[in-house]
C-alpha cells in the first residue's frame, strides 16, 4: 500500500482458527514463549498499537501511543488515565483522523485484536499480517481471529480475500508444534 506507515497485524491462533476461548480469556494452552518474543519485540519497535478497549484495560501501557476502540466515545477522545492513549470509535471518525491524532506517520501500527479490531483493520488493509498457529490446540468454540469464521470461511481464506498472501511458514516452536507465517501484498 502507499503510505508511509505500515499496518500490521499480530495474533496466535489455535489450529481451529480461535484467539480466546468462549468466555473471551485468553487460555493459557494458547500461551506460547517463542511467540511471546516474536510479538514483544515486533510491539517494542512498532510506532504505535491498535487494540480494543478492554485489552486495553487489562494490560498496563508501556508508554507507546496506543489507538484503543470503543463505542463508549462518539469519535475521538483522550483517556484521562493514560496519556498516550486515543479513544476511536470507527464509526465516528475515519481512520485517517485517528492516525493523525494518533500521531503516527511513520513506522507501523501493530494491530493487536481482538477479533471485531482485526475486522475493523482488515477493511481499512494490513500491509502485513503475522500470524501465529498452535497446532496441537484445538479449543472447539471460542473468539475466532475474524468475526463469522467457520469452515468455509478460514483465516487464511479472509487474509486471502483481502489481497494477502502467505510468506514461507517459519517453525516458531518446533517441540510445540508452533508457525508463525507472514502474511504480505
Ligand atoms: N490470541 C491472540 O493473539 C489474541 C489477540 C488479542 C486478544 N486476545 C484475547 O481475546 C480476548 C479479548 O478480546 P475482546 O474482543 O474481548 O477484547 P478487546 O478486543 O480488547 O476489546 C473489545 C472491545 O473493543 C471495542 N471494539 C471492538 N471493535 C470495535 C469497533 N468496531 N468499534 C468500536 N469499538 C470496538 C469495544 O469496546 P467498548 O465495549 O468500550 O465499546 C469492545 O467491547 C482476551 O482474552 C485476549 O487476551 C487474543
């Protein structure tokens, strides 16, 4: 895409396509360590993040300019506890409003879900899209990458449809059976 930022994706998925189990927590057979460096250090050299409101909550801030979704604002609005974070509701105000609030204007925006932001971002384009597989876990119900997955419609076939493409499948974690595969224009 031409722009000066990067749009980028993270998640780790189980091999049936789910980011969090039915209850909406994070399962800790989907915690992976060799995944846990990949995304710190990728979130440590991002200009900024995406994520929704209640990740938002949950995990402190480690001073990165952090674009938080929620309809709780009619547009855009600052976090009175948390100077480097922007409230966006996307129906309210477009992205390119955000981004310029946001500040960011190089560098990448790590997108970091869950699943209605992938959604959000996979209309506005990922330039990249870094996704991680936990094929040994199977959670059988859950919160899916993307909102209406079954099994027609798989991540990769979503990634797919919206103009990615698969980069060579790097073994992340061998012993655990973990991929990590970069998704690219
Ligand atoms: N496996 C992974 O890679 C991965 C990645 C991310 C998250 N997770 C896990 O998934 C679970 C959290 O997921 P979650 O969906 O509950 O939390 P979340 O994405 O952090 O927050 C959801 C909230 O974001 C806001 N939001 C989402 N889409 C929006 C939109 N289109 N417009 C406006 N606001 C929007 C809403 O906030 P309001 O309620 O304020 O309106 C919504 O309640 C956690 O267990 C987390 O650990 C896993």
């Amino acid at each position: 895409m031409n722009r000066a930022y990067r749009i980028e994706g993270y998640a780790i998925i189980s091999s049936d396509g789910f980011i969090a189990d039915t209850q909406g927590r994070f399962p800790d057979v989907l915690r992976n360590d060799a995944d846990q460096r990949f995304f710190k250090s990728a979130v440590d050299r991002a200009a900024a993040v995406a994520r929704g409101r209640i990740t938002h909550e949950q995990e402190p801030n480690a001073g990165k300019r952090r674009l938080v979704l929620t309809r709780r604002v009619s547009g855009l609005a600052p976090d009175s506890r948390d100077p480097q974070a922007l409230f966006w509701n996307p129906a309210g105000a477009p992205f390119e409003a955000a981004r310029l609030a946001l500040g960011l204007r190089q560098g990448a925006l790590a997108v970091l879900g869950g699943t209605d932001v992938y959604a959000v971002f996979l209309a506005i384009g990922y330039d990249a899209f870094h996704l991680t597989v936990s094929h040994r876990v199977r959670l059988g119900a859950g919160r899916p990458l993307f909102p209406g997955m079954d099994k027609e419609r798989t991540a990769a076939g979503l990634l797919k449809a919206h103009g990615l493409r698969p980069g060579p499948v790097r073994l992340l974690d061998p012993a655990a059976g973990v991929t990590l595969v970069t998704w690219t224009r």
